[in-house]
C-alpha cells in the first residue's frame, strides 16, 4: 500500500509556493487538492505520472528541438501532474491587466506605424524604434481591421517571493503553447479523474472557437461562415503540432505557402481540387521576414508573392498582423508602464519587473558593476536563449557579456534575478517545489477575450529558473477556481463582467 505524502517535509525554501504556504499549511485554495493527492501516496502518484506520459505519447503531443547538427528531434511533451491553482479573485484582477496592457500596445503598434506621437511627445525614444528589428517599413500607413495588429498575445507572468505577480515579457509575434494548455487539462481528467469531484476549475476547452470568432470577426467579406486558414512552415516547425491541433479544433485548413497564391486582383486564394477557393483569414504562424518574397526576403520558400499587396488592399486579414512585432522586443517592454499611462491614462494594473535600460547612462554603469546578480537579456532572443543569469555565470561569460553590452547598450535590458514562485511536482524521490511561469494568452478583435488560466510551465530540472520546453522545461494544467466554494462550478469572469455591465445599462 502507498503511503499518504506527508506535506510537513515538504519546504520551497524561502519561494513562494503556490500551494503550500509554509510545511505541512496548504494555501486555503489548495487545501481539497492537496488532501487528494496526499491520499493517493507517493507510489500512485508516481503511477498516474507515468500513466499521463503514456497518454501523452498516444496521443502525439510532442515539440520539435533544434540540434547542434542541424536535425531536428521530435519530443514528447513532458507535463506534471500536480495541476497549479489560482484564486478566481485573484485571476480577475490578472485578467484586467493583462486587457488593458495589451490594449495599450495595439493602441502603440497603430501609432508607431501612423504618426509616431508617442515619439514626437517624447514619451518613447526614436532611437529604440530606429534600431528595432521588427519594425516593418512596409507596414507604414496600413490600417489592419479594427485598428487591431496583435490579434493573439502571450504574455508571460511570474510571481516573486512576496507573492506580486509581474509581466516578464509580451509574445506578440507568433505566440505559441496554446495547444499544450489544452491538452494538459484533457490529461490531467484521463489520469487523475478522482480530484475532479471536489474542483470545477473555470474551462479552457472554448477557446479554439473564440480564437475562430476572433478571426473571423477580420473578414474583409460579410459572410456567415468565412474561409479561415492557418498558414503553417510545415511539418519541420518545432510549433507544428499546435499549427495542426488549432487548425483541427476549429474547423479551419491548415496550409503551406504553396497551397496559396495571389490572383491579379490583389485577392488570395486557396488551392484545392475544386479549384480556387478566396481566404478570408490567415492566421500566420510564419515569422514576418519569410511571409511574402515580394515584399520581405525574396528567397522565402515558405511564404506566399503578394500576400502584402492583398493584406494592404484590404482584401485578406493577417493575424497576427505583419508588424506586430515591432512591440516584442525586451527594451519596448520596459517601456510598456509609460505606454499604458500615454494612450489610456491609467497606471499598470500588473506591474513589470522592475527593469535596467542600458540605453540610460546610469542604468549601463550600474548594469556593468552588478553583472553577478542580474539577469541580462537581449531585445529580441527568445525561448530562454542569449541571456546571462549573473548568479549562475562565470567570470569570463561575464566579461564577454560587459562587452557586448558595452558595444550596443540598446540592444540590452537586465533585471534582478526573482526568487520564482514554486508549485509541488512529481519528481523521481517523491515531490519537490520546482519554479513555474504562467502564459496566458489574449484575443483581441471585436473584443478581448482572455484565457482561464493559461500554460504554466515548469523547471523540472532542480534548483533551474529555466522553463522553456527546449531547455529542460515541463508544463502543468492550470485551475483558476472560486475561493468561496472550491467544489462547486463558477460562472466565468467573463460571465460575472457581463452580467455587471448589463446591471449597470
């Protein structure tokens, strides 16, 4: 017989766990999850978690890794089965913050490629946008449909040892890991069904058909069923089982660039055996520099001639808009506080993590002399790679990194280094605290629609503040639950926000 887990050795050594407030005291949220998981006993536990591995690999939810060799490894998607919860109270303030940070920074991207007057009142640095390898000078003056360019934003949020959650950066480019989100809650019920009997955690399975509302919501046709497809590099992207798991929830096609073309009359089409079919919709998962030969790099194989053209006439709607990303670059976040305060005037309801712009005289001097405790990171790396954890460094990586910073100062931010809240997971000797992030991800269209919840990534490795998949990285299911009654169903935030707005007209 397993023994029940005993939760009075279990210690995240000065973090903040977030469901064990100190040895043997569950968070008062957690309090029915930990007594369930408690009771099953280190040997079953260990048994569901290789059950949800099993289950992971029938069902093929896997990522792609780069080698050093230039090949490409197919990975199961490793997940942990001890989900992590958040207070519904707590998440509606989250929710809050992340819609209007996310409003502000469309409100940003539409500025930036019109008038530039956050510039010319000198709230954002000319030189940050002249430096910027993500502006697009062909976007200039293009108008996306509802003055939207982000459609769908990620953005990642930590939690620091005194319990405040920030935003660490903004996914605005081609924000992935959805699709796992999705599937972890559908593994979490396959193999541990018994936990559900006591928790009704908010859904997550709605969102394929809101992310097709909002793009349908773009069509430049009226139509009551517009052809929406995902246009995907293939099956070599390390992102393509989410290309064609989305694709499949909602009804849509998933295509290549080859399966594409620009007609005469600035229209695109899709080719199939019937012959073609006008796109209303694409939504791209191919980075802007590879999306139209004509307009971007002419030897793109991946993208389709003319889409630019098509896009600029109106005549097909891009999310996420090319561009976009002129906003997910690491110097522009640092910005993001003043961003929100210039075009909604409000201060942030999520605050950044406190941030250092070399770019500032005294920021660089005090960057250089306290390189052994910060975390530096370059305006547009992604993925965990290209930063230096000064903690973790040498001497030498140092030295090589006080050079670079040195060379281009704009091209660097640096942070202290957060002590990241933990969440108790499976590990071979039992259960262990190990370091999460959360993702969460934001629909803008006709409205913003923000996930319950989001994907909480997890360092499995111990002691590691690296989350990322391709680094040794995991992933839990994510609960966002009522803290009045945690077994009974709640109606969503969403659902509580239009009941109030309907009280108030």
């Amino acid at each position: 017989m397993s023994h029940e887990i005993d939760w009075t050795e279990y210690a995240s050594d000065g973090f903040y766990d977030e469901l064990v407030a100190a040895p043997g005291e569950p968070r008062e949220i957690a309090r029915t999850l930990l007594a369930d998981i408690g009771a099953l006993g280190g040997e079953e536990l260990a048994a569901r978690q290789e059950a949800a591995d099993v289950s992971i690999k029938e069902m093929g939810i896997s990522f792609t890794v780069y080698s050093e060799e230039g090949g490409a490894i197919d990975r199961a998607w490793p997940f942990d089965v001890v989900p992590r919860v958040i207070p519904l109270r707590e998440w509606q303030r989250v929710e809050a913050g992340l819609k209007q940070r996310v409003l502000a920074l469309n409100l940003f991207i539409d500025d930036l490629y019109h008038e530039q007057k956050i510039i010319t009142d000198g709230v954002f640095p000319r030189e940050v946008l002249a430096k910027s390898v993500n502006f697009r000078e062909q976007c200039m003056g293009v108008n996306p449909p509802l003055g939207i360019w982000a459609h769908v934003c990620g953005s990642d949020l930590v939690r620091d040892a005194d319990g405040t959650i920030y935003v660490l950066e903004d996914n605005l480019r081609v924000p992935s890991g959805v699709s796992y989100m999705l599937e972890n809650r559908m593994v979490t019920k396959r193999v541990l069904p018994e936990i559900f009997e006591h928790y009704a955690p908010l859904p997550v399975d709605d969102y394929p058909s809101q992310l097709f509302d909002t793009l349908a919501a773009l069509s430049p046709r009226p139509a009551d069923y517009p052809e929406v497809v995902v246009l995907s590099p293939g099956i070599y992207n390390s992102a393509y089982f989410e290309h064609s798991y989305l694709a499949q929830q909602m009804g849509a096609e998933l295509v290549e660039g080859r399966d594409l073309f620009v007609d005469d009359d600035d229209c695109c089409y899709m080719r199939t055996i019937d012959g073609p079919a006008r796109v209303d919709v694409i939504y791209r998962r191919v980075d802007d520099l590879f999306l139209d030969p004509e307009a971007f790099r002419p030897d793109s194989a991946l993208g389709v001639p003319g889409l630019m053209r098509a896009w600029k006439a109106g005549n097909v709607a891009l999310a996420n808009a090319p561009g976009a990303g002129v906003a997910d670059d690491k110097v522009v976040y640092a910005f993001v506080p003043e961003i929100i305060r210039y075009y909604l005037d409000q201060d942030p309801i999520i605050p950044n993590v406190p941030t250092y712009r070399c770019m500032e005289p005294d920021a660089l001097k005090y960057v250089l002399a306290h390189l052994h405790e910060l975390v530096v990171k370059p305006a547009n790396e992604s993925g965990g790679y290209g930063m230096l954890v000064g903690p973790a460094s040498t001497a030498a990586e140092r030295e090589v990194f006080a050079e670079a910073i040195k060379k281009d100062p704009r091209n660097y931010i640096a942070q202290p280094t957060l002590k990241l809240s933990t969440v108790p997971t499976v590990v071979k000797k039992g259960i262990e605290p190990r370091h999460v992030d959360l993702r969460p991800f934001i629909l803008s269209a006709d409205r913003q629609q923000v996930t319950t919840g989001g994907l909480t990534r997890v360092a499995l490795r111990k002691g590691s503040l690296v989350v990322n998949s391709s680094q040794g990285g995991g992933s839990k299911d994510t609960w966002v639950v009522s803290e009045d009654v945690p077994g009974e169903p709640m109606a969503s935030s969403r659902d509580a926000a239009e009941r109030q707005s309907q009280t108030q007209d």
